[in-house]
C-alpha cells in the first residue's frame, strides 16, 4: 500500500524503518541493509524525506545518521498510516516494545510471501513472558508465530563466537521490528 501512495518503493520502506523507530538514528549505509536497497538511492530518498521536513540529521564523528523528524506536523499521521499499512509486523512491534524486548525481526518464508499461515521472529529479550503476549496476535490474525528466544547474554555470546546458526540468520532477509543487531 505505501509503494502505491509514495512514488518510490525505497522511500516507503525507509520511511517505515525511521517511522518505527523514531527513537532511533541511523546512517545511510545501515538503512540500505536493513531495508536491503541499494546505497545510493537510499541517499537520495532521505536527502528528498530531508527536503520534505520528515528527516533530519545528526553528525557523530565523520558519520551522518538520519532520525525522524518527530516535530513535523505530519509526524502523528504518517507514523498512523504506517502503523495501518504494515499489518501483523507493526502489531508484533508494539507488543514486543511494551514487553521490552532488544531486538526482534521476522525471517524466513514470510518475508517474500505475506499470506502464509505463519512466520518466523527472532527476538533478543530478558523477559520470559514474550510468548503469552504473542499468543493474542496470532488469534487475532490467525498466523501462527514460531518463535526463537534469545536472552541477551547469550546472544551476545553466540554473536561473538560466530555461531553459525546465528549468522545465518543475521545475514538472511528480514522484516526488522525493534533494536539493532
């Protein structure tokens, strides 16, 4: 729906990424990972969003990072009908904020085909009762929700040792919900 409403398929995702998290900064380089695009015209996407007042910029060392400009009189709205248009992952998002998770993202099939019957989240939290609180998302949207649950020490730990599994993970595509990974 966003790629129909925004000319560009690239702005729409970054302006998903920055309106989900507008706590958030990031560089032009990282977006492009995470929304798996092309550097380049991520840059000129956010330089169009800078000139549009949605952005703005923040320099740290050599590096500029680009946030959502949440004093924008469009910001309330937009974040709204971004919340809409994204569906089961802005409803997994929320619930995963509330219930104070790390990072969480969406992997596997569901990435590419949105209609299937359920989908893969990673998530990276210190609380134990992430699971009852998915239980409620997957009636509500009758998807079933595989969950792989990480604790932060042993994230970090499986992270630094280069577990395999986790790498693999890491580097395939995927819809990122909360935190950095």
């Amino acid at each position: 729906m966003l790629e129909k409403l925004f000319t560009s398929g690239i702005r729409a995702d970054i302006m998903s990424l920055l309106f989900n998290n507008p706590e958030e900064k990031f560089y032009v380089r990282e977006i492009a990972r995470l929304v798996n695009k092309n550097p380049s015209g991520v840059k000129r996407e956010l330089d169009k969003l800078l000139k549009m007042d949605l952005v703005e910029t923040e320099r740290e060392g050599n590096l500029k990072y680009f946030k959502v400009n949440r004093n924008s009189p469009l910001f309330p709205e937009l974040k709204g009908l971004i919340a809409k248009s994204l569906g089961l992952p802005g409803a997994l998002k929320s619930v995963l904020k509330a219930s104070e998770a790390k990072s969480a993202f969406i992997h596997g099939p569901y990435v590419n085909n949105t209609n299937l019957p359920s989908l893969d989240l990673f998530v990276v939290s210190d609380s134990n009762h992430i699971r009852k609180t998915l239980d409620d998302i997957e009636k509500r949207f009758g998807r079933e929700i595989n969950l792989t649950l990480l604790n932060s020490p042993d994230y970090k730990s499986k992270k630094k040792s280069g577990d395999r599994q986790l790498r693999k993970l890491l580097n395939a595509k995927k819809i990122l919900l909360l935190g950095r990974l």
